[in-house]
C-alpha cells in the first residue's frame, strides 16, 4: 500500500465539494484528508487502483491525476545521506567556515556590502525597510500565515501580538521544537524595535497564523502541508510563507492546483527555491517542489553584497521550475525559540519570509491580493545588473513608494 496525492482539475464548485469525495467513497478511499477548497486530497492504494480510478472519475467529467506523496524538509531534517539541505536552512557557521561559499556567485555587479546594525538586521536595510518606517506602515489589517516547524508562542518579542497557531502534525502540538519555524516567522513578521537585540521583521503589525507543517525533526508531508495550505485560505491570509521543500526536479502536481486556487481566493503562496546548488563546484541546482509550481511565487537567496548566495537554487528550463523573486538569505538574524531568543541561519528558507513580508506591506498599503499582488511585487522588485533571471527572477523584492499610496 502507497500513499498518493490526488487532484481533481475542475472548475465546478460542486464537483469540488460533493462529487470528488463522492467518487473518493464508491471507490474505497478514506476523505479524511481530502480539501475542498483546493480540490485536492491524499489517500492510501496501489498504482492500479489510482490508475482505474482515473478513469472513472474522467467518464463523470471530473479529471483526476494523481502523484505519490512527497517528503518535505526544513534545517538539519535531511536523511544522513544527502549532502545539501533541500530548501531549509544552512548554519552560519558553516557559512563563515567556508562551507558554503556563499559569495562565490556574484550576480555581475559589486554593490556596497550590507551588515547588521544595531538597530537593524542587514536583510532589512537591503529591502528598503526604512521607506515602510517614515509612513508606519506595519502590515496592519494583513493576514500571513508561515507554514513550517511551528512557532514560540511565548517569545517575548511577540508579546501582545495576535498569534493564532495549530499543527497538522498527528502528536504534536503547535508549539516549535526545532527552532526553524519561529526564525522563518520573525523575518516576515518580527518586530522593528524588540525589547532586546536588534529589529528583524519586516512586517511588524500583520496578524500572525503558525502553522505546523514540519514535525520535531523538521520533516513533513503533502498531508500536512496541504492542511496548512486549506487552514490559512479558510482563514483569510493574504500571504501563505513555506520555507521547505522537496528535492525534486518535476512540478508536483498538486501545488500547481493549490497555488491557482490560493491565487483565485485572493493569497499568495511564497516558497523557498531551495538549497540544493553548490554554484562554486558549478552545480546551479534547480528549484524544488512546492516552489516549482508556476502558481508559486520561489524566492532565491542574495548575500550581503547582494550576490546569488552559493547554495541557492536556479530556475529550470520548463513550465514551472522558476525563480520568481529574489531576497537577503545569507547570515540572517531573527528569533529563535527560549532561551536562546535569536540566531543567525542561512538559506533559501531565509529569503522567503522576507518576501512574504514585502508582500504584506504592499498589501496593506494598496489593497492588492492574489495575482494582482504578484504582478506588483514583481514589477516594483529591483532589478540586479548583471545578474542572470534565472538565478533571481524580477530582482530584489523591496519596499517601494507604491507602499505609501
């Protein structure tokens, strides 16, 4: 017995709410895990089975393609074997031990080196935070939900917030064991003066969603990232952050169905890149499954100088499979699960909640959501001369005087 995804692709409301679990019932599978809203599920058969069901549901005039379920991975979740993480984290230490060579790749240009202030993390500074603090636009009345290993519910920097959590991880409750989850968390939503250490997040004032989507050991699968996925549109978030992923060349599927009808629902669905390129050994990677869908806004990783980070993905040569937008990635501060309070990480998983923030404040700001919201965070990204489109998309997602209209 395997587990596989399955999507049915149909526009038809009812199909989607009635007939698909319908279908699902007469042929034997379990609906427990099936999403209206995505019109997508996960069920437990064989190859066969799947493959006659297929044909089934194409006589009732509801096609249906199905895919085994996937493993996904955040920071130091990855089998023993595997030599790069697939779209988490890569410790500063590694980085400053030369590692990762995170300033091999330059994107053709040398811009003046970022570093952290005391008031204010690198990464802020590069996406133009202080355009956001001249007017105090924070992101209030904007929802965003960060799906990943869960969050610090008491982190004292978050104190008064509105944070809603819950896991879809079976034995385990929202709160964040890992440590991944709350730093992904406070680069997108972090505060621009916390009460100690320096301000992180881009996004002060937005209304919090965690959503447990990795387990303990800062793994998951399509079963909990899809119930993330159908929790945060029934909630009403305008932004959907996943800082994880899976080393797979091919477009999964059911990300493609789940981020156009993210998009039709008014969210969009931001994705690490991934991680798995070694740009200094010649290897450019490729961007990985969620954020190869074409429905996926996938984010790259920058450096201080605003050079492609060494380990950041690139875009492949098909439908699906790019880089959309580019993000600081390397060395960034933000919080950390008691006691520790903060760290510094590296990764592709860094650079997404970065833009899940931008795209919060351009919200707020214009009202745009969904596509929309897209076509203007690329539009008024940065470009970055000399480098390629293909390892940074638009460019440097950043705060632009659209903002303040």
């Amino acid at each position: 017995m395997e587990r596989f995804v399955v999507t049915f692709d149909t526009t038809d409301p009812e199909m989607l709410e009635r007939g698909a679990p319908g279908l699902l019932s007469a042929q034997g599978f379990s609906t427990d895990i099936y999403f209206p809203r995505l019109g997508v599920g996960v069920v437990d058969g064989e190859p066969g089975e799947l493959e006659a069901f297929s044909g089934r549901c194409r006589e009732r005039q509801a096609p249906m393609s199905y895919s085994r379920e996937l493993t996904y991975y955040a920071i130091g979740a990855t089998p023993a074997d595997r030599s790069r993480v697939d779209a988490g984290a890569v410790n500063t230490s590694a980085v400053e031990a030369g590692a990762v060579d995170a300033s091999a790749a330059t994107n053709g240009a040398i811009f003046a080196e970022y570093s952290d202030t005391a008031a204010l993390t690198w990464g802020l500074q590069a996406v133009e935070i202080g355009r956001a603090q001249e007017i105090g636009l924070t992101g209030a009345g904007v929802r965003v939900a960060v799906l990943d290993t869960g969050f610090d519910v008491g982190h004292p920097d978050f104190a008064g917030r509105s944070v809603t959590a819950e896991s879809f991880i079976p034995g385990e409750g929202p709160e964040d064991v890992h440590g991944h989850g709350t730093h992904c968390l406070g680069s997108a939503c972090g505060p621009w003066a916390p009460p100690s250490g320096r301000g992180f997040g881009v996004a002060p004032g937005v209304e919090i969603f965690s959503g447990k989507v990795l387990g303990a050991d800062g793994s998951g699968s399509d079963a909990s990232i899809l119930a993330g996925i159908d929790w945060a549109l029934a909630n009403g978030c305008q932004i959907i952050s996943m800082s994880l992923g899976a080393d797979v060349r091919e477009v999964h599927p059911p990300y493609v169905t789940a981020g156009r009808r993210a998009l039709e629902q008014g969210s969009l669905l931001v994705a690490a890149a991934g991680n798995n390129a070694g740009r200094a050994a010649g290897d450019p990677g490729f961007v990985g499954a969620p954020a190869n869908s074409p429905y996926v806004m996938a984010v790259a990783a920058l450096d201080q100088g605003l050079r492609v980070a060494d380990f950041s993905a690139r875009s492949l040569p098909h439908d699906g499979g790019a880089v959309d937008i580019a993000a600081p990635g390397v060395d960034i501060y933000s919080s950390w699960p008691r006691p520790e309070l903060h760290r510094s990480i590296s990764g592709t998983s860094m650079a997404a909640p970065h833009v899940s923030g931008v795209a919060a404040l351009l919200s707020a700001s214009t009202g745009l959501r969904g596509q929309a919201l897209w076509d203007e965070l690329t539009r008024t990204a940065r470009p970055l001369e000399g480098a390629e489109v293909e390892d940074v998309g638009a460019g440097l997602a950043v705060v632009t005087p659209e903002d303040g209209r």
